[in-house]
C-alpha cells in the first residue's frame, strides 16, 4: 500500500453513466474503507476540524473506520452532522477539510469524505439511527424550510429537547437537496430520504406545502401557532438572468427550473407526466456546481451540450471533481466565451445564440481577474435549449411578510453569527441570509441558529 495516495474509489464508466440517471460514484468497500482510513496520521492538532464547518471530529471517526468499528463511526460522525451521507457526496472537501489534511502536504490527503458516506451508508443498511432526547424541555420552535439548514437546526433542536416543527413550501423534504442536486450525484430515495427520516426519528415534524409568507406568516406561526422561536431557512431559489436580448424565448430555462423539474418532478422519466423540453443542443451559461449539474442533465437527456463560461479554466466555480466528470462524460466547455443575444425563430423558440469572445484583465474585487469583451469577435452557433445558470438569491417572500425583519440590498436576511435577525426570537441563516452557497456552509449556519435559539431560551 502506498500511504500517499489514496485508495481509488469505483465509478461508472462515462460512457454508461452518460446514458442513465444512477449515482456516479459507487463508494468504497469495507475493506477499502479501512484501508484508506489507515492512511490517516491522527494529528493531535487536527486542522481538518477546523476545515469542517460543522466541526465533525474527523479523526476519531476515521480512526474507528480503521478498527472497523463503523457503528462507533456513525455515532461520531451524527453527533455534529444531521446529514452524513449527503454531506459525503456533495461536500467540497477539497477545499475544507481534505484541504486542510497533513498528509495531503507530501502526498494526497487523506479521502475524509468517501469515508463518511461509507460510514453513513453502511449505518442504514444497519438501519442505525442518530440518538435523539427522550425528555423534552417544553419549548416550540419553528423551522421555514427543509433544505440543509433547516434540517440541521431542527436536528440539534430536538436533540436539545426542542419541540420543533419544519414547514416546507414543497411537497416533498429535502430543499435543494431534492430540486436542485441531480440524482446521479445524490439519490434521493436512498440517500435524501432516508436523511430526511433520521431528522424525523430524533422526533421533529414536518409539514410540506406550506408556504410561509402566504399560508401563514412568521408572525402569524409566533401570535396564533405558539412558536416561541423561528429559524429561517428558506434557501435563495430565486434565479437571476443576464438581461440580453432573446431571454423571454421559449426554450430558455433558469437553471432551478430545469433541475426542479428533472429531480423534483422526474421529468427524465417516461412513466411521470411533467415533461420539459428535451433539446437536441443545449447551451448552458454558467460556470459553477449547478451549471454542472445542468449540463450533465442536459447530457442524460439526449443533447449535445456546451458550457459557455467568460473566464478561463482556471477560474471555473465548480468542483474540479464535478468538471473532470463533465469532461469525461462529453459536455463541451466552450470558456472565455460570453453570450450577447439569444436568436429566436418566427414561431418563438430559441434558434441559436451570438456569442463575444473574451480574455482576461485586472483583477476585480473578488480577487479574480476580469473578463473583457475583445472588439469584433462575436459569432453564433446553433442551439434550440438555453439554460442559465448565473446564481440565484432568496426569494423576498417571507421578508416582505414578516414585519421588522431587516434584508441587505441584495435581498438577503441580516443576522449576526448565532443566526440572530433584527426580529426578536427571529433567527435565519443559510442561503437566506449568504445566498447561494454549498450545503456544508448552510449547515454550519443551522448548527450556530441551532445553538444561538438555545442561549435564548437560556437567557429568558
């Protein structure tokens, strides 16, 4: 064995996985498991921790997969996270806690993530579930939203006695986690669901088709429902558009819709009656994680596709991982590139789009460098399925009915580090508050509201 690289995980050839919807990577074995935990230097200061945003203690989990102590594993892993086997799929640990791994200095780090979706993998086949509070402490608490936030809070929430209840505006739980992340990445009977059930286990409710705002408002849950607490958590799913010409063509998607529609609605299946228009040539305009997603779903549904992105490789949003699967499975990556126009033909629908090329200049104020247009180079190519995929921000529903909740201008929730808003007994985090970001960080946001409505009630 050689300890400084790590143990290859199976996958589906790309040649196969580019024709169906079944999760890409197959996980690791027992056996590779303890294998490639073996490789782990169990440092006494552990900065992978501090690279988890919700604290996991990496090394005492990893250590236990090395004994194959997998149940010791799960207890360790569920103490700090509600949501393991999704966190192992999606997580960008390259850039948290793998990022921060010692043995990654002289060599590969150690593949913390593949081990903790085979830990949590391997608990439900045992059916072992996260321990819950058997005494309740005689507080209701609400949660707005089902998505990886809201179930982190109301997990630790009940794990702390809290009688918690989630209202999803959807009729299935899960947020992002069952709209937004395609099934080839994150199944969602096995792996979604199955989470979805652990949270209910530790005794939370969850009502679905509620939408906050307009079923009923914050105010109304605190005044007439009895919550003497709200976490908001309701994601940022509002979708924002360049503004070009050719934009309101039939055959342009936001990125949200065309996923919401595949995931959610199982419009990639013959036997579901929510069918989407099925493109021969799709364009999507985007560069980060959910263009991905878009893309290799595009793929999946039959169309040649191409990723057109203003700024280079190097620069791409999206996990490395993610691209090199895109790459592998044929998605076209078409970079320094920026749309200018959508062509739409006589009936309507889009026909094509014109395209400037671009290049590189100063550094902007996130550090990256800038794209600028070069004068003459624009051209078209054929497309008849556009999908945008530009980043999202919340949704101002629930702000614009909940009176004193303070937003920024760009329409995000203000509160401070605890999850607390301008509103008493009011806390929110996660994409509401940040806009959108990855699943890991709006955890560590509903674990801080999570102990931030706690101190509250402490405090009272």
């Amino acid at each position: 064995m050689d300890v400084l690289v790590k143990v290859p995980v199976s996958e589906q050839d790309p040649k196969v996985r580019a024709t169906n919807f079944d999760e890409v990577c197959l996980g690791y074995t027992k056996e590779e498991a303890m294998e490639e935990a073996s490789r782990c230097l169990n440092c006494k200061n552990a900065k992978c921790i501090q690279g988890c945003p919700v604290s996991i203690q990496i090394p005492d989990f990893v250590a236990a997969v090395k004994e194959g102590d997998i149940a010791k594993a799960y207890d360790v892993i569920s103490d700090s996270s509600a949501l393991p086997a999704v966190c192992g799929r999606v997580c960008p640990q390259e850039s948290q806690c793998e990022g921060q791994c010692i043995r990654g200095i002289k060599g590969e780090p150690v593949s913390i993530g593949k081990l903790e979706r085979f830990t949590a993998d391997w608990a439900k086949q045992q059916g072992i579930r996260p321990k819950g509070c058997d005494k309740k402490n005689g507080h209701k608490v609400a949660v707005v939203g089902s998505g990886p936030a809201g179930l982190t809070c109301a997990g630790d929430l009940a794990k702390m006695g809290y009688d918690v209840t989630i209202f999803e505006a959807l009729h299935e739980a899960g947020g992002v986690l069952v709209y937004g992340i395609p099934e080839f990445r994150l199944p969602k009977r096995d792996v979604v669901a199955a989470e979805v059930e652990n949270v209910k286990s530790l005794g939370v409710k969850i009502e679905t088709n509620v939408i906050v705002g307009r079923t009923v408002t914050i105010d109304e849950l605190m005044e007439d429902e009895g919550f003497e607490a709200v976490f908001i958590g309701s994601g940022a799913g509002l979708p924002r558009f360049m503004g070009i010409p050719g934009e309101q063509a039939n055959g342009v998607f936001s990125a949200n819709e065309f996923l919401t529609r595949n995931n959610l609605m199982k419009a990639f299946r013959d036997d579901h009656d929510t069918p989407i228009a099925r493109g021969k040539k799709v364009v999507v305009v985007g560069g980060g994680n959910v263009a991905m997603d878009a893309a290799r779903t595009a793929l999946r549904l039959g169309a040649e596709v191409h990723v057109v992105y203003r700024r280079s490789e190097a620069e791409l949003p999206a996990r490395v991982e993610e691209v090199h699967h895109a790459k592998e499975e044929g998605v076209i990556f078409d970079l320094l590139q920026n749309p200018t126009e959508i062509l739409v033909d006589e009936k309507g629908w889009v026909s094509g789009i014109r395209i400037i090329k671009m290049e590189l200049g100063e550094p902007d104020e996130s550090g990256r460098r800038r794209p600028v247009e070069i004068p003459g180079s624009e051209y078209e190519i054929e497309a008849d399925t556009v999908i945008m995929s530009l980043g999202t921000s919340p949704n101002p529903l629930i702000s614009s009915t909940t009176e004193g909740l303070e937003v920024n201008r760009k329409g995000c929730i203000i509160s401070a580090d605890d999850g607390a808003t301008s509103k008493e007994a009011v806390y929110a985090g996660g994409d509401a508050v940040t806009g959108a970001a990855t699943v890991i960080l709006a955890m560590g946001a509903g674990k801080a509201a999570a102990k931030g409505i706690d101190e509250y009630f402490k405090q009272k």
